[in-house]
C-alpha cells in the first residue's frame, strides 16, 4: 500500500520536530547547541549541532521511505543509557485507515491543530523526564517487515546510513504515560511513552 507524499512529508516533519523537542525536554545535549523556531504557532526547539542533525536527517530519510511504502508499523525514540539500553521511550504507533476520506480536513487544519496539541503536551510533560543518565544519548528504532528491510538495505539513496537489525527483546513498561492518538490524512498515530522500570 503506497502512501501519498502529503501524508510522508506532513509526517516526516512532524517526526523532526518531534525528536529535536524530545532532545531539548529531555536534556541529552546542552540547551546551548538548540535553537528555538516557530512551527504550529509555538516555539520548538531545534538542534544546530551538526551530527545530531545528520543522524536524525539520515533516519528521517529513512522512516519517509518506509512511510511512502506503507510499511512502517512503529517507530521508538529511545533515550538510553552509557551502555545504549533504552531508559525512556517516545513509541509512535501507525495505523492505516483503509476507509480513508480525501475530502476530511483537506486543508489540514484539524492535523495541525493536532501537531500543536502533541508539541505542547510533550512540553507540559518534560517535568517527568528527570534522573536521566548525565552521559544519556539517543537511538531511533524502526519496526518494518523483512521485505522493507531489504529494500531499504538496497537503496542507494541509503547507503551511507546501514540499518542494524535488533535481535534482543525490550521488556515492555508497565509505565506507560499516553500523549495523543491523532490522524494524519489516511494514518492513525497513537503516542506514548514508555519508561524503564
């Protein structure tokens, strides 16, 4: 199933913003290398660190590719620890409406009245994020199937950025703290957070 671009780009930039906010609540890098922009009529934050931002692009670059496939199940921010074990997780769940009806909210008010609300929910939320690692840094899962994989391992497009297969078993939290289930044209996005035991 193949996804419109409006949906792959109005998702992608959601996603980047997403991560450079979760970067600057969570405290991983120093306020000093973020910048504040405006974006859905409030402030965000964005770093200007150069590697930070080639790494979350290159990912980017990536979840659009499993968006435009329709393969993309969840994607996980996670802040993890010195040894990379995962301390706090970001989850976005998607789910593909096949009912979906071209004419509802085409000018896309409703889906950025829904970015905002997210945006500003995770602000209201940054006070739980305390005793992280002080040496914490940040991996991005992405939940695929195997034929997406393989095709994204084949892309030239992707060559500089090799995606590494899991294999271990996260634990699933019983400390879940939801954000917002909101659509996306033709795509549910159920968020939430999960934190480490």
């Amino acid at each position: 199933m193949n996804m419109d671009n409006c949906f792959v780009d109005i998702t992608v930039e959601f996603l980047a913003v997403t991560f450079h906010s979760i970067l600057y609540y969570t405290s991983t890098y120093p306020k000093s290398i973020f910048e504040t922009k405006k974006k859905y009529n409030i402030v965000v934050y964005r770093s200007i660190h150069p590697e930070v931002n080639q790494y979350i692009d290159l990912c980017l670059k990536t979840i659009a590719e499993c968006l435009r496939s329709g393969r993309l199940k969840r994607l996980e921010f996670a802040i993890t620890d010195n040894s990379y074990k995962p301390v706090l997780k970001f989850v976005f769940d998607f789910e593909h409406i096949s009912d979906f009806d071209e004419t509802s909210d085409a000018y896309l008010i409703k889906t950025e009245q829904n970015l905002r609300a997210f945006c500003l929910k995770l602000a209201a939320v940054r006070h739980k994020f305390t005793n992280l690692p002080e040496d914490a840094s940040f991996t991005i899962y992405i939940h695929t199937n195997e034929s997406a994989a393989v095709a994204l391992a084949s892309d030239p497009n992707l060559e500089e950025f090799p995606l590494v297969e899991v294999d271990e078993k996260y634990e699933e939290s019983d400390k879940i703290l939801p954000i917002r289930r909101f659509s996306v044209r033709n795509c549910n996005i159920d968020t939430y957070i999960e934190f480490s035991r």
